[in-house]
C-alpha cells in the first residue's frame, strides 16, 4: 500500500485552501501591512505551519485537557473574526499593540485568520479521515500558497490601489461578519 495517495492530498489540498481562505484575506492582509508596515511573510507562514501541525497531533488533546468542546472553540474565535471584520468596516483599531513591537504577523494573521478555529477543527476531522502523510502534505501545499499571497501584499495592494483597496476592505469586512456570526449560530447550544 501507498503511503501518499494523490487522490487524498488533492482532496486534503482542496479543503483546507477553503476553510484557510487566504484569498479573501487579501484585505486584511493589505490592512495589517499598512498598520505594521511590514509583514513578515516567512514567520508567519512558518507559524502557521507550527500551530497547523502541532494541533493536528495534539489538538484534540489539549481542547480536552482544559475541558473546552469544539463549539466554545470555534465561537472564540468567531468573536475575533468579527472583531476583526469590525475594523475592515469601521477603519478603527480595536487590536492595540505596542508600536514598538511587530506582532502583526502572529496576531491575527498567523493566527486566527490562517489558522482559526475552522482550520483546527477541520484538521482534527481530516485527521480522522485521511492518512497522516497525505493530510501532511496538504498542510504543507497550502502553507507554501499562503506564502505566496503573504509576499505579493505589496504588489497586490499596488494593482488594486487605494480605492480598490478600500472597496475590498469593506467588502470582505461584511463578509467576515457574516462568517462570525453563522460560526456562532453554528456553534450556539441548541
């Protein structure tokens, strides 16, 4: 028997640049280049792919270990998904950091908008239903993608310009909106 199935790693591959949506992320992305300055595409692709892995073998565990269920999970983080859709719309900061330290790229790019509590979720039911190599290497095709996007911001933001930018900022604010709030009603205990 194989240990990579091409089918598997296409099928891996195809959800988790779904859920992942570093696409749609382009705005918030731009946005948080213009706040930091810069983005550190290396770091925050290289974290990404820490927290991806770690809690594809430790998640379910930990989640357990603190007594949190995947519903309270993916609700935290439906709560900074709509903060952060919040400030795409409004133009305000709701995240405060210290200038002096560039954290941009962990918090919240790394995480949770790369990866969020539908990229762990989802992790831990492809674990279940794929082999590990193959759910491996779709991590890994989809992290070398966000790179990509994560190093052209810049190119992007210039052949967009100001007003695109600023179209598809409010644009994709509403839509993280909508995505917090159905990860909430999702997640309410019925």
């Amino acid at each position: 028997m194989d240990i990579f199935n091409f089918k598997e790693i296409i099928s891996v591959t195809l959800i988790l640049f779904a859920i992942i949506d570093i696409l749609g992320s382009i705005p918030i992305i731009i946005n948080l280049r213009k706040r930091e300055g810069v983005i550190q595409s290396e770091k925050a692709t290289i974290i990404s792919g820490i927290l991806m892995i770690a809690f594809l073998f430790v998640g379910d565990g930990i989640l357990k270990l603190f007594g949190i269920d995947f519903q309270s999970f993916a609700m935290a983080g439906a709560i900074i998904i709509f903060i952060i859709g919040l400030e795409m719309i409004l133009g305000k900061d709701f995240f405060h950091t210290d200038p002096e330290i560039k954290s941009g790229s962990i918090v919240p790019l790394a995480f949770p908008l790369i990866v969020g509590a539908g990229t762990m979720t989802t992790l831990l039911s492809l674990r279940a239903a794929y082999s590990l190599p193959n759910v491996l290497v779709g991590i890994i095709v989809n992290l070398i993608f966000v790179y990509i996007v994560l190093k052209s911001s810049g190119w992007i933001e210039k052949k967009l310009g100001k007003a695109g930018a600023d179209v598809l900022r409010k644009v994709f604010g509403v839509i993280l909106l909508a995505i917090a709030i159905k990860l909430f009603k999702s997640n309410l205990p019925i």
